[in-house]
C-alpha cells in the first residue's frame, strides 16, 4: 500500500430548507503501516469522515487519493448479519470476492483462532455476547486481508474490561500483519493507547485541530506519567472545542 490523502474534504447535508456543514477542509494522509486514531466531540463528523474515507460516502467536494483495494470496515453496532453463523459472518467477504473454497475455510480457521473465537464457529449472533460479537465483525474485516483497517468507535458499546482485552488483541494483529489501522474514537485514554499518530478535530463544522505523533515507547504503560501527561494533553483539546 502507498500513502493516500484525504483532500480538501467537505461535507454537508442539504435539506428542503436548511444545510448542515459537517466537515470543512480536511486535509489527512495515511501513512501505510501506521495506527492513526481520529478523535474529537461529539458530532464533529469523524465517523462521517471515515466512511468518505472508505468510499461508502462521497464528498461535497475534496478528493480522497490513492485509496487502497482492499479496506475492512468494523461497525459501532457489530453489522453482523443475524441469519449467519460465526463461521459464515467472517467468510461473507471473501465469498462476495470470489475467493477459491478451501481459501475461504483456511482464512476463517485462522481468523477464529486469532480472534478468540474456537468453539463459536456454529453460533449465531443472537447467541454471542457483545465482545464476542466485536470479535467476529473483527475477524471479518480482517479476512479480505485489507491494506486499511477501519473502526469506527469499534469499543465504545462494550463494558470496559472486554473492551480493553479487545484493545490489546486488535494491537497484537496489528504488530504482526502490519496493517494500516484508522480507527475513531471518542476516548482520550484509547487514542494514547493505541496510536501512531493522532488527529483531533474541532467541533462541528469538523476541521483538523491538531495532529500529535504519540511518542510513547511500545507496549505502552497506562500507568505511567507520561501516558497520564499525553491523555491530559487530548482531553484538554477536546474540552477546549
């Protein structure tokens, strides 16, 4: 994958007597192997952003360059399709690509093995917990072997300590594939754990604010000075929007 950049990017919704600027002028680039982490307040149009980024909405105006074949999408609400087992989720995309059988099985092995997931293969969504549900829209956005990894507040619905497991597990296939990883996120403590590179956003109409290159040494400490020092430095941009 090469760098590919977010353009002069706006966004706004036309209504019959009103229209809503959401984002103006945003300038980013993607560096290939990085974790870049997208955060502000509320409403200023981050997850509107991402999905300009992965093509699944248009600009106003702006151009995105250089955007990747292969990009896997990990929704808020987990997006599973309920009439699919664990095992039938995960291959959905390698099936709609055409993928040759015994790809498709081998993959979906691997990703349930990576993912935590042994023993779920047969179960549905009704049948699977929050966490494991994240798991499984995880390892399926995983299994197109993507070139950008995208999340879109993929914690923010799970209780704190599968959440933080899942934060590590994101992390440790992150470490081994190499995959470029953008992921939004509403939480100062997440960014500093997880990213390369953070871009903060003002408040609605979103603009970038700040890009701040987290310095910190991996595996972060979260207990350590210099992490609280980081997380105190992001919440004070957001309390300031």
């Amino acid at each position: 994958m090469r760098t590919f950049e977010l353009q002069h990017i706006v966004k706004q919704y036309v209504e019959e007597s009103s229209t809503e600027l959401i984002l103006q002028d945003v300038n980013i680039s993607v560096t290939p192997g990085e974790f870049l982490c997208l955060m502000g307040p509320s409403g200023c149009g981050k997850s509107t952003l991402l999905r300009i980024m992965a093509g699944l909405m248009e600009p106003t105006s702006g151009h995105v360059v250089g955007r990747p074949d292969r990009l896997g999408f990990v929704f808020q609400n987990f997006g599973l399709m309920p009439w699919l087992t664990v095992s039938q989720n995960i291959a959905f995309g390698l099936k709609m690509a055409g993928a040759p059988a015994k790809q498709v099985t081998r993959t979906v092995n691997r990703q349930i093995e990576a993912l935590g997931l042994k023993g779920l293969e047969n179960n549905h969504p009704k049948e699977l917990s929050g966490g494991q549900k994240q798991r499984v829209g995880i390892a399926r956005a995983l299994a197109v072997d993507p070139d950008v990894l995208m999340l879109d507040e993929a914690f923010s619905a799970l209780d704190t300590a599968t959440a933080e497991e899942l934060r590590l597990d994101l992390l440790k296939v992150w470490q081994e594939t190499g995959t470029t990883v953008v992921m939004v996120t509403h939480s100062p403590e997440e960014a500093a754990q997880m990213a390369d590179r953070i871009v903060v956003f003002s408040a609605r109409p979103g603009s970038v604010d700040q890009v701040i290159t987290n310095k910190l040494p991996r595996p972060r400490h979260l207990r350590s000075a210099e992490f609280f020092k980081l997380v105190d430095r992001l919440e004070g941009y957001i309390r300031s929007q």
